[in-house]
C-alpha cells in the first residue's frame, strides 16, 4: 500500500529520540492516478489525448534520432462526419468514432501510438516503420473500415476515412513537422476523393539540414 512515514526527533529525559508516523495514502495516490488519466486519456474513446500523443512523439522521435530507425506519422479522418452528426445525431457521430477506433486498436501493433487530434481526426505513430510499409498499414486500416456499418435507430452508416502519411527525415525539427506534412497528405486525400490514402515524402533538404 502506498505509505508516507514522516520522523520527528525530540528530546527525552536528555537524549534525543525520533517518533515516526505513518500514514497511509492510499487515497490520495488513487486520486493523483485518476487525475493523470484523465489528462493523457480521451473519454469518449480510451485512446491517448491530443497532448499526450504530442509527448510521446517527440520522445519517439528523439528515439529515432538516436537509433537512426524508420519512423512513420500517419493522420487519419473520417469523411463527410458533419454529415453524420447532422443527418443523424452526436450520438451516431460518437459510435462511428467509436467504430474507427475499434479498427485501428485491432490492426496496430503493441508499439504502435494512436491519438484523437480533434472531433474526427487521429494520430498515429509507428516506430520501426519506413513509409513503404506505413502505405500497407494504412490501406489495411482504410479497407477494414470501409466494410463497416454504423447502426443507429433505423440507419445504417456506411464509413470512410481518408489518410495522410509520412515519415521522419534526419533535419525534421519535431512532431509538429511531421503533422504537417501528413495533414497536407491527408488534405490531398480529401481534394481527391476522400477515402484513399496519401503519401507525402520528406523534402530532400530536410535530410541535410543541420
């Protein structure tokens, strides 16, 4: 049990003596372990928070660097979801974010990192994982998803998602790089079509940079 024992020493009869007290704490620690889920754990879906994704990928890349190993980001969205949430309700909106979530929990790896960056929109960090292999993971994902249904009431929802990718590149500043390339990906998806998936390399000057 967590314990917190705090010593005293006093004088007694000339000679010094120390009374300890314990308390136990056990309380107060499972308040402080609920308070860190709470920030680093998004409630609708379990998955990690928008903050603590962006803490853990910029410890992953300082890995990467490191080690010199492949690093892909990918960014994923569900498409027409104000649709959903319009036609349909939040509700429906919620289970169909559920759904996604479901997909990419069963189809990552234990290493892998997924986070919800905004309504609709995910992370995903995968270490020891070079852009080629990131494609494959991520028609996967789109594939399984598309199969799909959500049933709400007396709807049944088909889902897509669109997907950006990219990959780490030795100059790349940090995370916020690496979104940015995959967000504009991600956009190219969505400009042609929706529901595929979008490469977007490191420029080749990114690699020398210092």
């Amino acid at each position: 049990l967590p314990f917190h024992v705090k010593g005293e020493r006093i004088e007694m009869d000339g000679n010094p003596h120390v009374i300890g007290m314990g308390v136990d704490i056990t309380q107060r620690k499972r308040l402080e372990d609920e308070l860190r889920r709470l920030a680093t754990t998004d409630a609708l879906t379990g998955i990690a928070t928008r903050g603590h994704f962006l803490d853990s990928a910029e410890l992953e890349i300082e890995r990467t660097r490191r080690y010199q190993r492949p690093l892909a980001v990918m960014m994923l969205d569900i498409d027409h979801f104000k649709a959903i949430n319009d036609s349909h309700g939040h509700a429906a909106g919620d289970m169909a974010i559920r759904k996604v979530v479901g997909v990419l929990t069963q189809l990552l790896r234990v290493e892998d990192m997924v986070g919800r960056l905004g309504g609709e929109e995910f992370g995903v960090l995968l270490p020891e994982t070079d852009l080629e292999r990131a494609v494959i993971v991520a028609e996967r994902i789109r594939d399984r998803i598309a199969a799909l249904h959500v049933v709400h009431g007396e709807s049944r929802i088909t889902l897509t998602v669109s997907i950006g990718l990219t990959e780490y590149r030795r100059g790349d500043a940090g995370i916020d790089a690496l979104l940015l390339r995959a967000d504009q990906a991600l956009y190219e998806a969505k400009r042609g079509g929706r529901n595929r998936t979008v490469t977007r390399a490191p420029a080749l000057e990114a690699e020398t940079a210092a």
